[in-house]
C-alpha cells in the first residue's frame, strides 16, 4: 500500500494519478525524442493470447483495447491476475474488497468479450516474483498454450514515475515463466497435471517504452473505455478527477501519432508495446 499526498489513494490509485504524468511524458517523448516510425505488430500468426497483471484493473488502462481488437478478430484471450487487489481500498477491508472487485473484473472482461479469467490469492501489496509465483504463470501458459503472452513492466523507472512493487513482480516473474512453461523439466508438478511444455513466441509489455503499435482505433477503444469504467466502486472509492475516457483516447491518440506516416493511414488511437521474440 501506497499512499501520494494525503488522499486516499491506493497503490493503483498512485498508479492512476501517475498516469496523466505518462500521458504527458509520452507527449513529451514524441516531441523531443521524435520516436515516430513504430511499425504496427504482426498478429496474422495469432491465435491464443494469455494476459498477466498483477492486479483487477491493471489490464484497462491502454491493454483492453488491444484485446477487444483481438476478440473481434477470433483471437482467444485468457486473463491471468495474480492477486485480487485485495488491498487496494483504503476504506475497507480485504475480505470485503476482493469479492468486490472481482466482481467489478469480471464486467470489464465482459466489455470486451473474455470469458477465460483467473483471478489468484497471492497477496496484494506484496507479491513476489519468486517460485510459487513463476509455476502459477507457467501453468496457466500451458493450459491456455498462447502465442502471445501480455503483461506489465518490470522496470522500476517507468514513464509515469516510479512502478509499484507488485507490477515489477508480475512482470519479471512473467519474463522467467515463458521459460519454464517451455522447459519440460521445469516444474515437473505441472506435466503431473497434464500440463506439457509451450514455447510462447512473442512476449508484449504494455507501459514501457514501445517499439511497436497495435491499432486499437474505433469500437476497440470504446470498448476499452467501458472495461476501465467497469471497476465503478473502486474509481469512485480512489476518487479525484480521473477520467477514464480521456486518459485512454489520449495516451492512445498519443501512441499512434509515432507510428510511421505512411502506416498510419486511418489509425487514430493505437497501444504501444514493446515487443520481445521468446521463441
Ligand atoms: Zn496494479
């Protein structure tokens, strides 16, 4: 748990308000960096995505438009959340939380369109990147067998300030999970349960420094909008002036002002991804 100023923000609630910060640090990025030219990532090969976070609403700020864009392509999408963000209001308890915002998760899964969503009981506030964690993703790679895996920044200076702890260590436990799930002889409990090994081709993170676009123009940002507009209780519980319609329709318009002119063609609003080849 975190708090910025007085307020009563959470720790999402820290990483909501340092989001206007990423917008204008992408903004500013692309004025003095000029890092245009971004080509758009290659999803022809795609069928099967498996989206990792550290916590319910993580994957709606910028990510769901992406998955919207691939549930009206055909493209199965799996959530995978590593804790229930049990700790993320500060005005309730845990036991009350979790329920809550599972329920609020699983609207947002329904805006656009995943019905595969795993929610895990790793504690919030204090995940680790450590073994427990690592087999839990690697399982849920060879039970979804995707090739593509999504998740989070593991750095600790990000564009919108300083990452939260449980975000570091969802993102690097996911980094070394794409290996185990690929190592038969990794986790031997997993191909116990039937689980054999999956070599994951692409890994996508979402918030770093992108080197890649994924077009997310139209209904997919819409819809977008309504799964981060989903976790109702907990927006209205962190409070402020946050918008969700126009943090998104920003950052997105700001990512697809750097993909390269002639691409760019009708492409408003784009996610930026970095981009990893795994296998
Ligand atoms: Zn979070």
């Amino acid at each position: 748990m975190e708090t910025l100023g007085s307020g009563p923000l959470s720790h999402s609630g820290s990483a909501l308000a340092a989001f206007s910060l990423a917008y204008l640090s992408h903004v500013c990025s692309a004025r003095l960096e000029a890092m245009t030219g971004l080509p758009f990532f290659d999803e022809r090969a795609v069928e099967r995505v498996l989206c990792v976070a550290a916590h319910p609403d993580d994957l709606e700020y910028g990510a769901s438009a992406a998955v919207a864009r691939w549930r009206a392509r055909g493209i199965d999408v799996s959530y995978l959340l590593l804790t229930a963000g049990e700790a993320g209001m500060r005005s309730r308890p845990p036991h009350e939380v979790a329920p809550l915002r599972a329920g609020e998760q699983r609207a947002a899964c329904r805006e656009v369109g995943v019905d595969d969503l795993v929610i895990l009981d790793f504690p919030d506030g204090t995940l680790e990147a450590g073994l427990p964690v690592r087999e839990a993703i690697a399982g849920a790679i060879r039970r979804t067998r995707p090739q593509v895996v999504l998740t989070q920044p593991w750095d600790l200076d990000v564009s919108w300030g300083l990452n939260h702890a449980d975000h570091r260590a969802a993102g690097i436990a996911t980094v070394d999970a794409i290996r185990d799930a690929d190592n038969p002889w990794v986790f031997p409990g997993l191909r116990e349960q039937g689980l054999e090994a999956w070599g994951t081709r692409w890994l996508l993170v979402a918030g770093a420094e992108p080197d890649h676009l994924i077009d997310v123009s139209g209904e997919p940002l819409e819809q977008a909008v309504r799964s981060l507009q989903a976790h109702r209780e907990y927006l209205a519980e962190i409070g402020g002036d946050f918008d969700p319609r126009a943090m998104l329709e920003e950052v997105t318009a700001a990512a697809a002002a750097r993909a390269a002119p002639a691409a760019r063609g009708s492409v408003t609003h784009a996610l930026g991804v970095k981009a990893y080849r795994m296998g």
